[in-house]
C-alpha cells in the first residue's frame, strides 16, 4: 500500500462509517454486516458499505467493451446498460446513464465540496458518484466502482 493510500484510508474511514451507518435506511434487500461481510472480499466491503473507493485503473470492468448488463454485486440488480458506458480516461468504469429505477442519490459532504453519490436502490451499496462532465446526451458521467459490479454479457 502507498503512503498517500494509506494515510487517505485512515483518515476517512470514519467518515465513510459514519456515513454508511446513516445510509443503512430501509432497503428492499437488507443483511447484518456478518452477512455482507461474509458475502464481500474486504476491498469490496469497505466500497460498498463504507463508501470507499477502489483504485483507479484497478478494474477489469474499466475495460470491459462487450454488449451485456452491469449489475449490483450486492443483490444482483441490473443497473448499467453497455450501451451508455464509455471510456472517460479517469480509470473507472463510466456511464451516462443508469437504467430506471435503478439507482439513488444523495450529496456527499466527506470532501471539502459536495459531490452526489449513487447507490444501489434495492440494496444501499455504494457504486461511486455522478460528476457533470459526462458526453450527450445527459452530459453526466456516473463514475463507478468496479468492484460494485458483476458483467453480464448479451
């Protein structure tokens, strides 16, 4: 682990704790934190419950090209459709547009601005943030985790 990594992980995993306490909310799929802890490798743990974030470039869905369905690794919900993923340059997964009914949002203050993160609806898990820069036709790039999803080809 690099220096810059680790002290970023220190100093922010209370927040992300605080923050995914008080997200917990009534979800349609719901488990004990044994449960997810059981079910998720501890760097998909610490994305999807403490709202982390994986390393850029470090997933393989940032490559993925093929037709297909990107889904909630937490409950299986599809939630991305390959055709609004493109490649941003920013070394995560990127979409334009997520399906309906998919996803929610809430602003996210653990920076010193706001940003508006998503997550899945059925389930809470964190996928990552939705940033104004993305191409038309929303002009939003949904910057996700790959680790908050599984790949589903056509």
């Amino acid at each position: 682990m690099k220096r810059r990594d680790f002290v970023v992980s220190v100093l922010a995993t209370p927040l992300f704790a605080r923050a995914a306490q008080a997200a917990g909310g009534n979800f349609e799929v719901s488990r004990t934190e044994a449960e997810w802890r059981s079910m998720l490798s501890d760097a998909e743990y610490r994305v999807m419950r403490e709202e982390a974030t994986e390393r850029a470039f470090s997933s393989p869905l940032n490559d993925e090209k093929r037709a297909g369905t990107f889904h909630c690794k937490g409950c299986d919900l599809p939630l991305y459709s390959s055709k609004t993923k493109y490649d941003s340059g920013t070394g995560w997964p990127s979409f334009y547009e997520a399906l309906p009914r998919a996803v929610e949002t809430k602003a996210d203050r653990k920076l010193f601005y706001t940003r508006t993160e998503c997550h899945c609806r059925r389930c809470g898990s964190h996928l990552g943030h939705i940033f104004d820069d993305g191409p038309a036709p929303t002009g939003k790039r949904h910057c996700l985790n790959g680790v908050s999803l599984t790949f589903n080809a056509a």
